[in-house]
C-alpha cells in the first residue's frame, strides 16, 4: 500500500525528462535519480564521453536515456535538443535547466568576457530552455514541469562569484515571472537552490579558509552531497506531489539561508 502511494504522489513513469547539465556532477545525480522514478531521461551536456558514460549508468539500472548534445546559450541547438527529445521519446513532460558554470575573481578583475561567458550560460540559457521547452508545453497541451537550478548566492550573495550570484538570483526573477506566465497552460516552473556541494564550477574556489568560512554558516556543518537533490527535484517536478507548486525557489543548504547573522 505505501509502495503503490509513493508511485502515485512521486512516480514519474510513462514520463520524458530533459536535463540540461546532465553530464555534470549535480545534473547527473538528477538525471539518475530521475530515471529511478521512472523517467526516460534526456541527458543533455557538451561533453559527449561522459553523457554517454551517464546514459549507460541509466540503462544498466534498467532506466531508458539518450544523450543529446547541447549549447546552452545557443537558440538553435536548444531546439535541436527539443526536436532530437521528441524524436528519441516522441515527448517530453520535463525540462531541468542544470548547466551552469562560475568564474572567480575579485569585483574589480572581473573581465568583460568572463562576466558575459557566466551570463550566457547560466541566464541565458535558463532563457531558452524556458521559452523553446515551454512554448512547446504549452502548444502540446498536456501540461508540464520546469525545474530552473538557481542557488542559495540568489539570495545571499558571496565574494567572489559576482556574475555566478548575479544570474542566479535572475534565474529566480525569471523563473517567478515565467510560472506566472504558464501557470493557466499547467506548466508549472520552479527553482531549486543548492548550497554548497562541490562540483566542477566551485572546486577552484573552495580553499580551506573560505571552506572553513562556509561551514561556520552551514548550521549542518558540511557539504550536500549530489543524491540530496533529487528528492527536492521529485517533489518540484511530479505532477501529483507538486501539483500546486509553481514560482517557487526551494533551498536545499543545510540552513546556510537560516543564518542571517
């Protein structure tokens, strides 16, 4: 009975999904955890060698995947990786907007193609994924779900990431005004927002005084590790569990947003 109620309220079967940064390390977890659920999974990324190593992790669990390549940032091959989605799966009923990538300097060094190369990538292409997955949500007429990763810099913002904290509190400006937008089509749109899990964009940056630092305001006093997303994801991103879920930004940090002094 429990196991037939979980299916029912979290269980993503007979669904596509698509996540954009599946070859990384916290979009990967996402998409294994869920192919778990039931998803056919879409793992999408630039880096072919390890979408496909992602793809047969999927597949040797007796999930379905396909990988895609992806240029975030470009509006053409956002559409090529909708087009290759239905012509993989024949549809798709969720879109993880995970790709992401940080550049580190001090305020006054940061370089104009630093500050557009972050923008780009982590706005940007939230853009596209929103407008091009969206539009087709809409058309379709099934409803849907978009899952936009922001980050907890969204709402405190730290040193050193200045154009990394800059987008992503846009991608919860976005995601708020996008929900508002789909919301009659039953296109629901949420933000997740990670605190500090080390992957490749922050790995540089984490040092061990500002590793120190970060854990004096992470009452949990560690790091998330990537499988801790995907229980925020399922809840964002089914259609029972989260059905009345919509322009929310969901924190998953170890209550660093908690500590305010």
């Amino acid at each position: 009975m429990a196991d037939a109620y979980l299916e029912e309220l979290f269980g993503l079967t007979g669904q596509v999904a698509v996540v954009a940064g599946g070859t990384g390390v916290l979009g990967g977890a996402l998409a294994e955890g869920l192919a778990r659920a039931g998803a056919a999974v879409v793992v999408a990324g630039r880096n072919r060698e390890r979408g496909e190593a992602r793809v047969r992790i999927i597949e040797s669990a007796g999930g379905r995947a396909a990988f895609v390549p992806v240029e975030v940032s470009e509006r053409a091959s956002v559409g090529t990786l909708l087009a290759e989605t239905l012509a993989h799966f024949g549809r798709v009923d969720m879109l993880v907007n995970g790709a992401g990538v940080n550049s580190a300097n001090a305020y006054v060094d940061v370089k104009d193609e630093d500050w557009d190369w972050v923008l780009a990538n982590n706005l940007r292409g939230v853009h596209l994924g929103c407008q091009i997955f969206g539009r087709h949500m809409v058309e379709a007429g099934s409803g849907g779900a978009i899952l936009n990763i922001a980050s907890v810099t969204a709402d405190k913002p730290l040193s050193r990431v200045f154009a990394y904290s800059a987008s992503k509190a846009a991608v919860v400006n976005l995601t708020q005004n996008v929900a508002r937008e789909f919301a009659p089509h039953d296109v629901r749109v949420n933000a997740l927002c990670p605190g500090f899990f080390p992957a490749e964009q922050n790995r540089k940056i984490l040092d061990e005084n500002r590793t120190a630092s970060i854990m004096q305001q992470t009452p949990m006093a560690r790091f998330g590790k990537p499988e801790e997303l995907v229980g925020a994801a399922l809840v964002l991103l089914s259609r029972k569990a989260g059905s009345f879920i919509t322009g929310a930004a969901f924190y998953v940090d170890g209550g660093f947003t908690a500590m305010r002094f």
